[in-house]
C-alpha cells in the first residue's frame, strides 16, 4: 500500500473513510437541488459495498465525494479521521483512492496501457514481479484486453474495451479505496460476473475497501454490504454476500 506515514500516522485508530453529516446541494442559475441529505456512515478496509439507487437519486454524487472528486455542501468526508479537505483532495485521490467512472475519464490521446502505466506511476504501484508494463498488460489481458488492443489509442476502442481499460487502471493503483460507477453497464453478462469477483477478492485478499454502485440486484447480491439512495438518504440492506473477512 502507498501512503506516506504522515498520512498513514494521523488517527491510526480511526476508520478507513467516515462520512459525517453529509449532504450535497447542487446550486444552478435558477434552482438548488439538494441530492444527498445528512449521511452518517463508515466504510471499511476489506470490504466489497455495493450501492443502488434509481437514476438520479446520487449515487455519482455519493462516489465523487468520496473520492475526492468534489466537496460536500455540508458535513465531512475523513480518511483515518483526517478531513479530505486538509488532506487535500488531490492527494488523497492519487495516493488513496482510485475511481472507475461512469463515462470511464480515460485519457484520450494515450494508448491503453499507457493509461494504465501511467496510473501506476502517480500512485508510486509496484507489481510484485516485473515491470509496471509487465503487470499493466497482465491486467488488461486478465480483463480481456489483449496487447495488440491495449496498444492502440482508446479513443478506438468499444465502449465495452474502454470500460474494461478504466477498470484495469484502477486495480492497477495500490490505493486503500476504490470507487467504481456502473463500472459493468458496457459488459456482457459472464464478463460483468467476472469483474464483481475480482473487486470481490481484491477487497476479500488485499484488504481494500471496494465500493461499486450497480442497477444490477444480482451483482449487489455478491458484495458484503448493500447500500440503497433513495430520496437523499442512504440506509443498508440486510443480505450481502456475507461479513468482510479481513486478511
Ligand atoms: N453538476 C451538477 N449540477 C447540477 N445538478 C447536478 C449536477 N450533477 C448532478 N446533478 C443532479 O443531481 C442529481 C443526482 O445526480 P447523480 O448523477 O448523482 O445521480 P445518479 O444516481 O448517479 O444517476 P444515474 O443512475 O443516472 O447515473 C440529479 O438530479 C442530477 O440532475
Ligand atoms: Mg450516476
């Protein structure tokens, strides 16, 4: 795992990721639209969650804030008790907590595996055998990328390609979080079973707190804990997949 002892030696008691009172209002030029209403809750190491909602209901706002990708309107994020604002969002995003977007964020004039490698590099991974090329290729092509596809520009790739890509760049990043929205929605069925069970043993084996947001109650159904938005609040579904198992 990356982290500098600073950040790791803050509160070393306190919970991976805490969210306290958080709440989000989004202010246009005519109206404020309040997404997310007081939400108290903990996320864990070793933890796979799952979080459905119907479209609109926050879910992407719930993922941006928690990883550092926006700052709530009320109440506060902390990562081991320190406030992702005096942490500083930037470095909490490339040291700790790594994103699967909904609309994927590659970077378009890279090759795949450049996007990969490059994400390695701003997290400082290091694969435990061979190089970060080495490891990125073998990723890709565990995902189903092979090494002709991953060394063409993404923006010539399907939708299913580049999704698998944003996947692959965030297994990649040793980071303690990882966040990923409908990060299954271009795939088929067998391909998007095979991507819970690998967010599934990454939180189960390497202890990282995995939270996905999915349409899909049959994936849900695999996590440890099942989160639901609805009408700005979230509240948990008793029937994961079972207790974390910490390593
Ligand atoms: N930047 C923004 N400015 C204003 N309103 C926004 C902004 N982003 C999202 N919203 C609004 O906030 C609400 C929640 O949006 P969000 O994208 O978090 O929902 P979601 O649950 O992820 O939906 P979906 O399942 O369709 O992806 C929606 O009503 C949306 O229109
Ligand atoms: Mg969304």
């Amino acid at each position: 795992m990356t982290g500098t002892s600073a950040d790791r030696s803050a509160h070393p008691t306190a919970p991976l990721l805490e969210l306290a009172g958080v709440g989000h209002t989004y202010t246009g030029q005519r109206r404020r639209t309040t997404v997310l209403r007081n939400i108290d809750y903990t996320f864990e190491r070793g933890t796979f969650y799952s979080v459905l909602g119907p479209s609109g209901s926050g879910k992407t706002t719930l993922l941006a804030l928690a990883g550092g990708l926006d700052t709530p309107t009320q109440g506060t994020v902390r990562f081991l008790g320190r406030d992702l604002t005096r942490l500083g969002l930037g470095r909490y995003r490339n040291r700790h907590a790594a994103t699967v977007f909904q609309q994927y964020n590659l970077l378009t004039y890279m090759t795949a595996l450049r996007n990969v490698t490059t994400a390695m590099e701003i997290t400082g991974a290091r694969p435990a055998t061979g190089t970060r090329k080495e490891h990125a290729l073998r990723l890709l092509a565990e995902l189903g990328v092979d090494a002709a596809t991953a060394r063409r520009n993404v923006l010539r790739l399907s939708g299913g390609q580049q999704q698998r890509v944003a996947i692959a760049r965030a297994l990649a990043c040793d980071v303690e979080l990882l966040f990923a929205d409908e990060p299954t929605g271009n795939l088929d069925e067998d391909t998007a079973a095979d991507i819970i069970e690998t967010f599934r043993s990454l939180a189960h084996d390497r202890g990282t707190c995995v939270v996905v947001v999915t349409h899909s109650q049959q994936l849900a159904a695999r996590s440890d804990r099942i989160l639901h938005l609805r009408k700005g609040r979230l509240t948990e579904q008793p029937g994961g997949a079972g207790p974390a198992r910490l390593p």
